[in-house]
C-alpha cells in the first residue's frame, strides 16, 4: 500500500505544478495551507486605437433603403471587429442602425453634379476625414418619374464629372484616403449596358489620370461591381436584400484595410495647420495630418517659435489633445507680439505617428507653419498653412495665392466669331481664352476643349465629335 500512496502524491504535485503555469503566476508556499491568499494578477489596461474617420457619399445605396444602417452598419461594425475604432462622418443621420452613430453624406435621387456643387461645404463643416467612400454616378443612367437625366449628353459626361468630384475632394482633404468605385450590375438590361459602356470601362484609367495630375493625392480604386455581381441594384436605386448589403460593407472593409492599419496609415505625419489658441496670447494650436504618439510632447524643447525677428518664444509645455491630432503649446506669452508673425518648428524628429514604425515628421518641414499674432482670437481655426521645405532660419513663407476665375470684362476683348455673342468665358488647358456658351448654337471654337471648369459635354449627330454645351459663367 505504501508504493501506491507515493505514486498518488507525485501526480499531485504534478497538478500542482501545472496549475501555476497556466495562471502564470507563482504560488506562494503558504498557498496550500491558506489558498485564498492566492494573488491575481490585474488585467492589462488597454489604451484603445484613435479615431478612424470615415465619411460615406453617394445616393441612395450609401442611405441604404429599407435596411437599417445600409452598407455602413457592416462597415462600422466589421472595422471594429478587426481593432479598429470607428467614426462616421457626415451631415446626414437618416437610416440609422439602432443606438450607433452612422452619420454619413448620403442622398437619395441626387447626381453627381449635385455632390460637386455640395462637396467643399460638407467637408469644410466636418472633421478632417481619414477615409472617404465616394459611391455615385447612378442618377446618371436611372430614368425615374421625377428624375429627367436620361439624355445622351448626361451618360457620356458622367465620368468626366466623376473624375472632376474626385480632384475636387483631393484638392479640399489632401490627406484622405479616397476609395472610389464603379457602378453596380443594374437589374435592367439596357441601363447596365449603357453604365458598363460609358462610365464603369473608363472609370479606373480616369482615377490613374487624377493620380497623375496629383501625384499626392490618395484615391484608389475598388471594383464594387465585381464583388456584387449577385445583388444588381433595383429600379428605385435600392439593393433587394440586406444580404447585399452586407456584401458591399465586406468590400469596402477589404479595401480600407489595404489603406490604414488601426493605428493609422503608412504615410509620414505632417502639419496641416499652426494657430492661435482662441482667447489666448500664450497658447498655440498645431494641427496633425493624423493621429500623434504621446511621447511627442513628452519635451517642450521638440517645439520652437520664433517672432519676426528670429528671436525665440519659450515653449514651456506641450499637450496631445484627446484625439491625438493637435498639440497645444503653452509659451512665455507672445501679447507683446500683436501684429507680428509667429513661426513654429520642429527640431530633431521625436514627433511620431502612433504606428508601429513610428514615422516622424519629415524633415522638410522643421518650420512648419506661421500666423499672425490678434488681440482676440475666434473660436473658429485659421486657414490651412501650406508646409514648406524651408529650414526655420529662412523667413516664412505664405501660401500662394490662388488666380481669381476670369471676369466678364476678361472676354469683352473676344470678337463675335470667337465667343458668338454668349455670355462668359474660361481659360482652356494651354491658357487660351474660349467662349462658354448658353445656347443650344455651338461654336466650333468649343469643340474638343478640356475646360479646367466644368463643362457639360454634348455629342455633334453629324460627325460624333465631343463639343461643349455648358459650363460656369462668371458675370
């Protein structure tokens, strides 16, 4: 009996043993004979990932129909399924799903030149996006009872629009990542033939030329078409089931995931904008393209600023806002100042990214932007500063200046055959001055001109050459 009592203790011991690798704890001595002095050990606390912003704009399928939350339920809640923590952006809130805040830029029954004219309010109004959705271009090609677009003209200027919508937002959210896609597979037969022909076959090479024009602009192409040749859209712009839907939220998901991670994307952060703290004559704001470690602010000294007269504005404490993306300055006081122009820079390159890699502030921009010091500050930010790859002892540079749309005055030079009599002109791509007409009368002088403006195009019966028939007048 003895050899068998032995064996029993040895298996116990054994449990024991394994008991404590599992807990990954050690077990103090006097555990066996007081077990609930066992200690545990606390749960790890988990700094969760920043703000993903996102902002969806289309027509109907971004609204989602009679299924709550459309595509962007799927969207919210597979993003935050794989670590990454979401913020819809947008001026809309109808179709919502449940308690979540899917607010969004979706209209029903609207064109693409509807989104065109309402794209720099909206984003002007909203925080600066991470990730932009742009779904639109069906209008174009539905023919509804209310809705009456269906003209030739209105189809074949339909990409040419498309690829304007997408320069405009590149130019407005430079730092966005712009998914951009091609129509869906309509349930009738000739409107699909007529999207797949003059809009979803040109679609991907027009968002190539947007990147070659702009070679920092971010936009990429997704084939939404393809993933949801099962669920055609219907009559009144709707997808039949939610299962679609669901599709299409998966589809966008792959697609932003090949973009940024959740913890942001691979690009090197940079300064978007330098300000004046509201109410303030010591604080200054300074504005990131993304979301910050906090280590950067962890030295003043990372910060300098100086006055007009390169002399130096103590930096005495920096602070990273609750979403990451503005550092806050707290200096000796710059009231003596008012009137002068402030510049702040970067010195060394421990302002990092919160990726993995830890990207830091390029180097170009160790000054990265100046203003001008107010008595009173509105609550409102400054204008964007354009960075500069200027070092911090040159003097600062302002942003260029745009050249104003040309005057009616700019065409009274213009004899009547080339302008005919019309109202308005424009500068064409090599700097020419041309008519814009009104009239239903085209003037040869528009054939073939690829306006910098939009310019409605209309196809000549007689000879199938593109020719203008409208655009923006400036009286």
């Amino acid at each position: 009996m003895i050899p068998l009592f032995k064996s029993l203790t040895v298996c116990c011991c054994v449990l024991l043993s394994y008991t404590a690798v599992v807990n990954g704890n050690v077990i103090p001595d006097d555990s066996e004979t007081n077990p609930t002095k066992q200690k545990k050990t606390p749960p790890p606390t988990h700094t969760p990932p920043p703000l993903l912003r996102i902002l969806s704009i289309g027509d109907d399928l971004t609204v989602g129909g009679d299924f709550a939350g459309g595509y962007r339920g799927y969207v919210y809640n597979g993003l935050r399924d794989e670590g990454y923590n979401v913020e819809m952006l947008g001026t809309q809130s109808t179709n919502p799903l449940s308690d979540i805040d899917l607010k969004h830029e979706g209209w029903d029954g609207k064109d693409i030149d509807f989104f065109q004219s309402l794209i720099t309010p909206i984003l002007n109004t909203q925080k600066d996006p991470d990730v932009i959705l742009l779904h639109v271009g069906s209008m174009e090609f539905i023919a509804m009872s209310n809705y009456l677009r269906m003209s030739t003209q209105s189809k074949i200027s339909a990409v040419t629009r498309y690829e304007l919508l997408i320069k405009t937002i590149c130019d407005h959210s430079p730092y966005a990542h712009i998914i951009a896609t091609n129509l869906l597979r309509n349930a009738n037969s000739d409107v699909d033939m007529d999207q797949r022909a003059l809009f979803n076959t040109h679609v991907k090479d027009r968002i190539g030329s947007v990147k070659e024009d702009n070679p920092s602009c971010k936009v990429s192409y997704l084939n939404l078409r393809g993933a949801m040749l099962n669920f055609p859209v219907q009559q009144n712009l709707h997808l039949s089931n939610n299962a679609g839907y669901e599709v299409m939220g998966s589809a966008w998901n792959d697609a932003i995931k090949k973009v940024t991670s959740p913890l942001g994307d691979d690009f090197a952060p940079v300064v978007v904008s330098v300000r004046q703290a509201s109410s303030s004559m010591e604080n200054i704001v300074v504005k990131f393209s993304k979301p910050m470690a906090e280590e950067s602010v962890n030295s003043p000294e990372n910060f300098v600023v100086k006055d007009d007269n390169n002399n130096n504005v103590p930096v005495t404490a920096a602070i990273l806002d609750s979403e990451k993306r503005e550092i806050e300055l707290t200096t000796d006081g710059f009231g003596h100042l008012v009137g002068t122009e402030l510049t702040v820079g970067i010195v060394g390159n421990s302002i990092r990214d919160r990726t993995l890699q830890k990207k830091s502030v390029p180097p170009s921009q160790s000054r990265s932007g100046s203003f001008e010091v107010v008595n009173s500050v509105a609550a409102t930010s400054s204008p964007n500063i354009v960075p500069s790859p200027t070092s911090l002892s040159n003097p600062p540079t302002r942003s260029p200046k745009q050249t104003p749309p040309p005057t009616k005055q700019d065409c009274d030079g213009l004899d009547k055959d080339q302008c005919d009599g019309k109202i308005g002109c424009a500068f064409s791509h090599n700097e020419e001055t041309v008519c814009i007409g009104k009239k239903t009368k085209f003037n040869k002088k528009c054939r073939k001109i690829k306006y910098r403006i939009p310019c409605q195009e209309k196809v000549n019966k007689k000879n199938g050459e593109s020719i203008c028939k409208t655009g923006t007048c400036y009286k």
